[in-house]
C-alpha cells in the first residue's frame, strides 16, 4: 500500500514532463529570423558608340544671327555661319570687364586668331561640340574619346583620384567618377590658347572643366560643361546640350587631318613669293595695305 502511494507522485511528475515536451515540440517558432541585407552594387552605364552634338555651339556658344565669312565673296553660301541660340545655362557668359574687352578684340579679327583655324588642338570642352562625331570606348578603369576634328583624343583617369598633371597640355588631365548613372569628369591643366567657339570666347591657363555625361535614354546623352577661371570670369558658368548617337549603318569614325588646311593661313609668310598677310578668302588685309599715294 505504501509502495502504491509513493508510485503516484512519480507517475504524475512524469505526465508532467511528458506533456510539456509535447507543447514545446507542437508550439510554432516565435523568433523571426533576422534576413542577410542584400548588397545591391551599382553598375555604371555603357556610353561606349559614336556620338555628335548638333547645333551652331562650334560658331558661338550664345545667341548669334547667321552671317558671313570672308570668304563669301569665293564659296558664297558654303560659307555662311548659320544662326544659334544660346547653350549657356543663363543665356550670357560672365565675363570680367576687361577680358570681355579681350573677348571682343579676338572676336574682331576671329578669321585669323582662333587656334582651331589654325588646327591646333581645340581642347575641352570644345571639342565635344565640333562639326564632327566623337568615339567613347569604355572601361572599368580607364574612358578613352577619340575626336575626328584632327584625329585627337583623351584620356579620362576612373582610378587615379588625388592625382595631377606635371605640365599643362593641349587637353589637359581628365579625372573621372561616376554619380549615379552620371559620369563626372574634371579636367585641368589646360594650355590657356584654346578658345571655346569661332566667336573669341576665351580662357586663361586656371581654367577647371567639370564635364557631365548624363544618359537620357539609349540614344542620347546630356553633355553639361561647368566653366571657373576667376581670371576671366565674374562665376563659374555653364553649357548644355544634347550628344546625339550616330546611328546609320555602319557608322564610324573617319579622318580629317586638319593640319595640310591651314598651311596657308600658318606658313604663307614663308613662301618666296609672299606680299603680306591674307584674308580667308585671299585677299590682303586691308590693315596692312600700302597706300599708293604714300610711295
């Protein structure tokens, strides 16, 4: 009798446990489980093709009514300067006083000034916008443009951020980035005898270029140039306008070598048979024509 009352206890200690295993075993899982953070890496668009600015930015990057070159009077309307209205955000370039007073004499006499009439090298941003496509080819660490004006071309550096260029050059040392999906690209160091357009707009050597390629779908680009040279200028000032993708079959680069062009316009002095400086379209400037009565 004892031995039977000592057994209850036990028995129901042991259903106790038993059914507390069961509960915990039948009871669903109240701990949430904590998910990995997903790592979602950003991949930097392809601007790699052919691309060409369209517009008269090359002639006059503000507002300009056609006109005419001197050399109207031999190509008659292949010669004219066709009418464009203002890529400058603003509509103005903010020019100091006195070198808008420079801007104004190169503009006077632009036939025989600007260095890309003379096939030097036109330097940035200016090239972007010449009367000839552009080729981007693309890497991780390096984007290469090559220009047709005068078979030039670029480096921009994605790897090398700090760095600076030893010397100035004629298209300076460009320095890439990515924002977004824009590519940010600084370039310094530039030879101050670029001019930006035919129209005597100028610069000096503490020009900084901060360039912007923004793709606005898969056939254009949104090429933005952000302008500081507190030497000429009162602010920073910016262009815009769109890159336009060449999309004719077969499209590529082809060579304009610009240098056997403006053989004339550099050398002329040097030939035997020279009588003085010449217009574009030949003729002797009227500055230096000798007056006949005086001799």
């Amino acid at each position: 009798m004892k031995f039977a009352l000592l057994l209850k206890p036990i028995t129901a200690s042991l259903l106790i446990v038993a059914t507390l295993q069961a509960c915990s075993q039948d009871a669903p899982e109240t701990t949430a489980a904590v998910a990995a953070p997903v790592v979602v890496e950003s991949v930097a668009p392809d601007l790699s093709g052919i691309w060409q600015a369209l517009g008269a930015a090359s002639w006059n990057l503000e507002s300009h009514a056609a006109s005419k070159m001197p050399v109207t009077g031999v190509l008659g309307a292949h010669a004219g300067i066709p009418a464009g209205t203002s890529v400058v955000v603003g509509g103005e370039i903010p020019y100091q006083p006195g070198a808008l007073a420079q801007r104004n004499a190169n503009r006077a006499d632009w036939a025989n000034l600007d260095p890309a009439g003379k096939c030097y090298i036109p330097g940035i941003p200016r090239l972007t916008y010449m009367p000839a496509p552009l080729q981007i080819l693309q890497t991780e660490e390096e984007i290469f443009i090559a220009y047709e004006w005068g078979g030039n071309s670029r480096s921009i550096f994605m790897n090398r951020p700090g760095t600076a260029a030893p010397l100035p050059s004629w298209m300076g040392y460009s320095l890439g980035r990515w924002d977004g999906d824009a590519l940010v690209v600084d370039v310094t160091s530039q030879m101050a005898d670029t001019w930006f357009d035919a129209s005597g707009n100028y610069h000096s050597g503490s020009l900084h270029v901060e360039e912007r390629y923004t793709p606005m779908g898969e056939n254009h680009i949104q090429y933005q140039a952000t302008i500081t040279d507190p030497e000429v200028f009162s602010r920073p000032w910016t262009i815009r306008m769109p890159l336009y993708r060449r999309l004719e079959e077969n499209a590529r680069l082809l060579e304009f070598k610009c240098v056997e062009f403006a053989e004339d316009l550099l050398y002329d002095h040097l030939r035997r048979e020279y009588d003085g400086p010449k217009n574009l379209d030949g003729s002797l400037r009227e500055t230096l024509i000798e007056n006949p009565a005086d001799q």
